[in-house]
C-alpha cells in the first residue's frame, strides 16, 4: 500500500497528512489534479464501454442485460 500511495503522491493526485488524533496514522486525500485525472479516466472508460455496447446485437444486449440481473442477484 505504502508503495501505491507514495507513487500517487509523486504523480500529486494524492496528498498526505497527519491524522491528530492518531499519529501512527497517516491520513490520505485526492489532490485537485487527482480528482481531474480520475474524472477524466472514468469518462473514457463510460465512452468506451457505451461504443463496445452500441455494438452489440439485440440479443447480446438481452444476454448481458440478464447477467447484470444475475450478478444483482447474486451481490444482496
């Protein structure tokens, strides 16, 4: 963990603090850039996911949207 944080924290998507009431603990926060970055990849992948749909059939539409009820199911 320690390692991914300190690579987020270079890259400075992420930042680090104190926790005041725990000083073992070390608190961490999404910088202004992380949160840019992290909107921006989630926008790409709904783009991407919405294009690999739209290229479905109906019926492989049909199919997934009955996984997705399953995997639903399944998750409560």
């Amino acid at each position: 963990m320690t390692r991914i944080v300190n690579a987020l924290a270079a890259a400075e998507l992420v930042s680090r603090g104190e926790n005041p009431h725990d000083k073992r603990q070390v608190l961490v926060s999404i910088t202004e850039t992380g949160s840019t970055t992290l909107l921006r990849a989630r926008s790409k992948r709904t783009a991407w996911l919405a294009r690999q749909v739209a290229a479905l059939t109906p019926q492989e539409r049909a199919t997934l949207h009955e996984a997705a009820l399953i995997l639903q199911e399944m998750s409560a």
